[in-house]
C-alpha cells in the first residue's frame, strides 16, 4: 500500500490466474492449454513476418489489424456461413482485455449485471476495477444455466448480462435456442457470450455468431488460446453488431492503439486459416474427453457433462483439496477452487491421451 | 453510437495514432520508427520461442514477465549502475498500456494532474478515459518546460504530474538537475517521467531511474519501440519505487493476466542485454540528426534542440500544412499537427542518412 494510490486501487481483488511452473516431467492439466501444437501454417507465417533479421518489427503494426479482422470473416464465412464485416469484429490482446473493454464499453449502466453463481472468476474482477454492480445468478443443481432466471425482475432493470457458454469451470453447455430466449427476453441489454470453449462443443460448432444480425444486443468473445493452440501469443476478438464494437474501438483507442504485435496479427490470421488443423486438434481432445471420463467414472468420480478442453468432476469419498495435493506430489497438477459449491470439484485440462493416463494412474494409486 | 453504450463511451476523444500506409517506396518519417533493425539476438531469441514447431506457444506465457523483468535490471545495473528489483519494475504492452495503467492506478485522485500544453497527445485522452482532471501548463517561449511552474498553487493541490522528457512532439531535454527540482518541489504527488526516446539523449543517458532510491513518488516509463526498433513487438515498462509498481500490478491483474506474449518477453529480453546494438543505433541516429538539423536550417527552417529520434521544425515563410501535403505528394510522409502553438511545425524522424537526403531533396524542390 502506498499514499500514491488512486482510491480504486484500494477496492481491487486482482484474479489470480492458474500457475505456470517451469518443471521438468510436470503433467500440466491446470490452465486448459491445448496439448497440441498450433498451426504449422501459422508457425511458418510468424517465421515470415519475423523475417532474417527482423526488420520488420521496427515499425509499428497496423493499429487495426485488418488483416487479422479479414481471416476472422473469411473463417466464420467457411464455418459457419455467416458474413461478417470489419465493422462486426473487434480484436484485442487475448480475450481477457476484450472482456475489459465489454465490461468498460457495454457493461457499465446504472443497473447491475447478472452473471452465473459460478463461471469464469475474472467477472467479478472487472466489475470491481470498473465499478460494475453485479448480482449472481445461482445455477441449477447440476450446474445448468437456466436461461429463465436471467428475465425476471431485477429492480431497476439489467445493465448487461455476461455467460460463458460452455461455462467455467464446469464446461456445460448452453443449446443457442436458449442463448436465442435470452436474447429476446432482454432486448434493452447488452448479453456478452464467452466462447472461449466453444470449438470443443461437438462435430457442430454451435457458436452464437451465427445469431448477430438478427440480435443488436449480442456480444460474442473468442480467444485463439484454446482450441488453436496459441495461449502464449495473446489474440482475442469479438464479434457483435457494428455499434457494440464501435464502443470497443472507442475504448480500445483511448487506451493502447497497438495491442497486437506484428507476429500475433500474423500467427492468428494464418491459424484461424487452416481449419484443417483447427479440426485435427479439437477431435482429438474430444476424443480424449469421452475416455477420460470413462476413466474418472470407474474410479468413482461423478463427472459434468463437459463441452469444453477440461472435466469437472467430483469424487464420492475423496476431498477434492487433497485429492489435488496428492496429484501435485505426484507432478500432476489441476486446477481446485476453494469457493462455495464447487469446493469439492476438480477442473482437470484434457490433455493428450498419454497425460490423461498419467492422470489416470496417479489418481488410482491415490484412491486405492 | 448506440443505445447499449455505457454512458462514458459518448465522452471519449479517441487518440489518432500517424498512419501506417503499406506503399512501395514511401520515405516514412510519420511515427518516429527506428530506421535500423533491430537486435540480431532479440530475432535469434524469437526464432528460438517459435521452434520449429510453435509447441512453447500453446502455453500461456509467465503472467509475471519475470524473465524480461531481470533483463530489465541487468540492462541498467550494466548502463547506469542502478540495482533494481523485481519489485520496482513493471512490463506491458507497449508504452501506452503502461501508461494507461498508471493514469488509471496513480494519476486519479480529488485534484487535478499538471501536464505540458503541448506534449505526447495521448495524455488528455487518458484523462478523459478514467475521468482524471487536468491542467494544460504552457512550455516557454522556446517549448521549455519550466519545472517552477509545476510547484505553484493550483486549488486543492496537485493529483499528479506527467511530463515526457524528452518532451514530444518537441523533442526538448529536460536536464535531470530540473527533474529533481521537481520532485523535490511535489513530494506528495507521484510524477510520471516518459523517457520514450531518452536513448536519443546524448553519449550519455540521463535517465530519471538514477533517481528512483531517493524519490518514492518518481515513476519512469520507457518503450522498446524507439532505441530497440521494436514498435511491432509492444514491449514497454516503468521503473519506480514498489509502492508504485504495486499499484500498477493491481491494475493489470484486474485487467489482463497476461499483456506479454512468449515473442515478446524472449525479444524484448534479447533486445535489452544487447547494448552494443543499442549503441550503435541510436549513435547512428544521433548523427543523422545533426546533418539532418543543418540541412533544414540551410533550407531556411528554424529547428528545435531535439534530444530524440526526431525533429521539430518551422519554415520562415511556407505553411507547414502546405509543406506536409506537398512532401506527401513526393512520397515522404511526415508529421503536422493542427493544434494551437504548433501548427506551423513539422515533426519529422530521423531516418537512415538516404532517408534524410531524400526528404532534403523533396524540401529543396518545395521551397525554391
């Protein structure tokens, strides 16, 4: 603490994101990184732009990554059929600083937003840097959104509502007719959707960009960290109607003009590019997935139906702290959240089959 | 604009950073680039991040940046004999965040900041962003900052200074004598130096980090997109004592967990151990500039001392605009604000010797 301090400083709860060890043998299940390499095609495309002898990074990148803005619409043209426009997307450093931008730019109204009991504890953060109200809607007995409780009254009304769908950390997914009921039952707010896990949610992406044009009010956030592999280049982006994402830009503006460096415009747009790649890796971690659970059942776990790169599970007779501290002794690390109703889960990353059976192994000996 | 922005998007002024064209054959002295790439062992240190097959990318990178945080120290226990710790040393994305970050952490409080009327213009929009008020105090006659000035009486006192030194777009040093004559005048405010283009200073660098044992309100910003030709990498940090760099900390763990990507924490850290690089560059730099400076003021221009890696400059009889657009026309691109006090000057960057000549031809074919 310090007398220099602004005021706010002082109310700040920073969130504190899942550990990074740097150690040798360590099966590392407790941040749901991909297992997979990212593109090779975007590996080749950062090699290009870093060139020899980096000439190019003495000039400043384009402040607006049109070039990233232009494979984010050929993507979801190739995808999903849709049309988007430069003016439809926003693109920011990860999805963390785009949720900022949200929460700043969209989020911030005389009336409080609403947000699941439980899903990604970085909400609440930004309501307090920004000073946000919120109010915590439960989720049902098995974790599910119940869309219904989102409509109801709220005094003075809903500045905004923010999901991720599928949710964290229980990794549940939300069908877009639901996401489509939210929508017309809140016309006046703004609804964010945090897509981080959406890749992983079946064969059929079913991702609420498909619903922008007809719903003024959607946001939708997505990051290249999951699904394409890309967590340590930082590339997040949104996708809503053209005066939402004019609100970012207007944010994003008056805050930093070049978020994204000239290697992550490069290595994003040429991965979101190879979509050959993007359904080689995500298959296989859905593969995996439904192993995994197979596997965590027979060892007595009660396990979330999972739409995401991670299980949410549950042990009948076994703590959830020490079944976590017993997997760290044994360098396996996931991911224990001391919080109320979920204190006796575990969020473990899906990882390749090997580490899951590393996994495996490790908590069989500790059950036993 | 749109019924879903919160109330504070309709204020903003967004910053116009100088335009990026992509033309074949531009002289491009708009946005003060280092025109020498940069260091080989900053490119050999990104190739070795990348691999042969990006795998390192698909982890998130340290959240701490501690690696670039110790090359930060190396490079100043090295160049200006100063220890500094972790703890006093803050990384981000670029410069600009940093200094969002500390407008936001350091600059809000009940009484207004103090900064130049003329100076880097992203500050008011700062200001204008996180609601902090401000006071415009005028440069002298010849764009000096007087440091007097600053300790004056200014209503319910000062919430803040925030100067750059050298100052932009002038390019006019601050000696370090003045700057502890400041903050010695403002103990209970925190001062905020930008030393953006300090490496241009001289042989020697006098950098306000040599001040920070005795000043706990001094907090010093710097870029690695100027001296290191990094602009396309968005590397920048502050300096200050922990109090102040806590604060910072706070901030950005309640906005983004991770601004630094794996490129640019193994670059930047490169970039920085390289001094024998650094020197070589900004001696370039320096040199052209002062054949630069003479050939403006044989071609009738009046020329601002500049301590950058530009220079400020006014014609006795042609229309600054008039001579921006008629470069333009030649395809060399320069800087001019249509702002009061400043509308009759250039700003231009000192580029490669050839660059220089070429803008030199340009002006003579203007003028005669």
């Amino acid at each position: 603490m310090s007398p220099y301090w602004s005021p706010l400083v002082h109310r700040l709860t920073p969130y504190v994101p899942g550990e990074q060890p740097q150690l040798p043998g360590l099966v590392k299940l407790n941040t749901n990184e991909n297992p997979y390499p990212p593109s090779p095609h975007a590996v080749a495309a950062m090699q290009g732009e870093l060139g020899s002898d980096g000439a190019r990074l003495r000039l400043y990148p384009d402040p607006s990554a049109d070039a990233l803005k232009g494979a984010i619409a050929a993507h979801f043209a190739a995808r999903a059929g849709c049309t988007l426009t430069p003016e439809q997307i926003f693109v920011g450093n990860g999805s963390d600083e785009v949720l900022a931008h949200a929460f700043m730019a969209l989020l911030k109204h005389d009336a409080p937003i609403l947000m699941p009991d439980i899903s990604y504890s970085f909400y609440p953060v930004y309501c307090r840097l920004y000073g946000v109200e919120h109010l915590s809607v439960p989720l049902g007995e098995a974790f599910e959104i119940r869309v219904g409780d989102y409509a109801g009254e709220f005094g003075n009304g809903v500045g905004g509502i923010v999901l991720a769908n599928p949710n964290a950390p229980t990794g549940r997914l939300l069908p877009l007719s639901a996401i489509e009921q939210l929508l017309a039952a809140n016309p006046r707010s703004v609804v964010v959707i945090d897509e981080a896990y959406i890749d992983f949610a079946g064969e059929t992406i079913p991702t609420a960009i498909a619903l922008i044009d007809r719903h003024p009010n959607l946001l939708v956030i997505r990051t290249l960290s999951k699904s394409h592999s890309l967590a340590g280049l930082r590339v997040g982006y949104a996708v809503g109607d053209a005066g939402l994402i004019e609100a970012l830009e207007r944010i994003k503006n008056s805050f930093n003009s070049y978020p994204l460096d000239r290697l992550a415009i490069a290595g994003a747009s040429a991965a979101l590019a190879d979509t050959t790649h993007l359904d080689m890796t995500r298959r296989a971690v859905m593969h995996s997935r439904a192993t995994l659970t197979r596997a965590l059942e027979e060892l007595g776990f009660a396990v979330v139906p999972s739409a995401a790169n991670f299980i949410f599970a549950r042990h009948a007779t076994h703590d959830a702290g020490q079944l976590a501290a017993a997997l760290r002794a044994r360098s396996v690390i996931v991911r224990h959240f001391r919080l109320p109703r979920i204190d006796q889960h575990l969020r473990i990353t899906v990882g390749t089959d090997a580490q899951c059976a590393a996994l495996i192994g490790a908590l069989r000996e500790i059950v036993a």
